[in-house]
C-alpha cells in the first residue's frame, strides 16, 4: 500500500482551523458541561474531531474509528444539527454518517488495528494527531458507547 502526503513531514494542520473560533468555543464549552472536562481538554476534544470528521469525509476504504474522547466530540458535534451540517456539506461536499457497528462484524480487525489505521489516515491527510486523545478506539457496537464512519457516506 502506497500513501501520498500532499504536505511535507513536520507541517501538519492544525485541526483548530476546520472550524471557526466561535464554534470551536461553544461545542468546547458543551463538552465541558456535559462531560466535567476542563476546558483546554474539551478544545483539544474539538479540534480532533474536526480532524477526524475531515479525514473519515475522504475515506473509502475501511471504517475510521473515534477514541473515546473524539467519539464525545462527535456526539456533541451533532447535537449542534445546523452546524454539522454545515461542517459536513464544507469539508466533505455530503453528510459524514455516525453509523454504530454491528458487534459482530469483525471483518476490520481489532480496536488497536482500527485506531492505528485512523492514526495514520489523520496523519497522512495532513492533520496534527493529538496522541493523547487516542489511548484506544472507543467500543463501537452501540451508539452511545462509540461509532466508527461510513465510508460509504457519500451515498444514500
């Protein structure tokens, strides 16, 4: 398997610039209420989620899958209806589905096979990976335990 990196090493994005300063405050500010976080970790929650929503936006081939912190980001990312949309229609020209996987698929691998894989797809669409957030995949076999993307999403 052959990976292009469109930029140099060492000049990763920060994800903090897929979103307005605006949003990013209030969907931090949400995951501080809801979730008794700090709110410099509920930024740091925002911005990987924007990163992995932007990178499971290209992907086509197997299932991304959300650490335990992101998958917090996305659940409160799409409770904010109208922007999500948005954010989905901006960087994927289509919805990004939040699809539970059935848990007895097992056609993808392990959780740490799936992490790694979304690791690697973060890094190599160009965005700075928070290690951090990503200690392991969250449980994806039930909504609101986690969720992986559809790869599929583009279609209906």
């Amino acid at each position: 398997m052959t990976v292009t990196v469109e930029r140099p090493l060492g000049t990763a994005t920060d994800p903090r610039k897929l979103l307005s300063t605006d949003l990013l405050n209030r969907l931090a500010a949400r995951i501080v209420k809801d979730h008794d976080v700090a709110l410099p970790l509920a930024e740091r929650i925002t911005a990987q989620t924007a990163a992995f929503l932007a990178t499971s936006a290209n992907n086509t081939g197997q299932p991304l899958t959300p650490s335990k912190a992101i998958d917090i980001g996305w659940h409160t990312f799409i409770l904010h209806t109208h922007d999500y949309a948005g954010f989905c229609q901006r960087v994927a020209g289509h919805f990004i589905h939040h699809v539970p996987t059935d848990p007895t698929e097992g056609e993808h691998g392990t959780a740490a096979a799936a992490r790694q894989r979304t690791l690697d797809a973060i890094a190599a669409a160009g965005y700075a990976v928070d290690a951090e957030l990503w200690p392991e995949a969250a449980d994806c076999s039930q909504c609101h335990a986690g969720c992986s993307d559809s790869p599929n999403s583009g279609t209906s």
